[in-house]
C-alpha cells in the first residue's frame, strides 16, 4: 500500500560536488518504483521475483543478515514469508540518486511465529543497482530489532525496557 504524495519522490543531482535536490512530478523514477513495486508483491508464492530484482552476486544485510547472491537471498525470503499471514508496507519520503534508492517505509506484518497481533516496523533500505542487467547489487535494511523482535518476547521486553529507560535519563 502506497501512501501520501507517491506521484512525487526527491531527487538529487550531483554537480561538481554540489548535491541539487528536487521534487520531481508525474511518474517515480524507474529504480525507486522498481523497489516499491518488488516489495509490495513480493510474498510466499512469487519468489520468482527474486531473480528478477536482485543481481545474481548482490549483497544483502540487515540488523540480524549478511548474506550473498540472490540464490541466498531467495532463501532467506522463502523463510521469512512462510510464516507470513499479512504483510504490507506504507513507503514515507525517498530519494533515488544516480544509481542508488534510499526507500523509507513502514511494515505492517501479521506472523504467526512473532506475535498473533499485527505489528509495526519503521525502516530504511539503501538499495543499489547496478551489474550488466541493472538489478540491485547491493540492498541494507536499517530498522530496529528490538521493536521488531526483541519487545515481543515478555522476558527480552522487560529487559529492553530497562536498558532504554536507564539510556533515556544520560
């Protein structure tokens, strides 16, 4: 699910050191709405998307990951989607510049191996592309494992809590 102003995404322009950012109009920028449109369709039964997206020796990380070529990308999807009952994503402000996206988003997730409630993850994904057919050669998510996964488990909650309760007042 899209929201907000999605006809218009921030782009930068590099002159000699100088980044120009603007608004553009009318249609998104081929990569960003790329990624948009691979992770609003991608789940258990169109892994198939993979291939198409990620080059076959990208890189891939987030918070828990470091896994290389799309072959392992693959698999980690396959495992992340098989306990998805409803997933769903709201994309905030991004920006495609020369060959990279930097994609803000927020999750919206219903799995039955993390929680029987829908949960809510804000995140970044810094997505290049690149190699002779285009597709991403490199993808970091940046979220927060503790509101993702650590918060819901009522033993690692309590010593979350603790942890950025004693952070909060230095």
């Amino acid at each position: 699910m899209k929201t907000g102003n999605t006809n218009r995404c921030l782009k930068a322009v590099w002159l000699g050191g100088l980044a120009i950012l603007f608004f553009s109009g009318g249609a998104m920028a081929g990569n960003l709405e790329r990624s948009k449109e691979f992770f609003d369709k991608l789940d258990s039964s169109s892994l198939d998307l993979v291939d198409k997206f990620y080059d076959k020796n990208t890189v891939f990380q987030d918070p828990v990951h470091q896994l290389r070529g799309s072959e392992a990308v693959k698999a980690y999807y396959a495992g992340l989607y098989k306990n998805v009952e409803a997933i769903r994503f709201e994309y905030g402000k991004s920006i495609e510049a020369g060959d990279t996206v930097s994609l803000t988003w927020r999750m919206y997730l219903k799995a039955s191996a993390i929680d029987s409630k829908e949960i809510t993850v804000d995140g970044v994904s810094m997505i290049t592309f690149g190699g002779p057919e285009g597709k991403a050669i490199f993808h970091r998510d940046y979220f927060d494992m503790g509101e993702f996964i650590y918060e819901r488990i009522p033993v690692l909650r309590s010593i979350v809590g603790y942890i950025k309760g004693r952070l909060s007042k230095n």
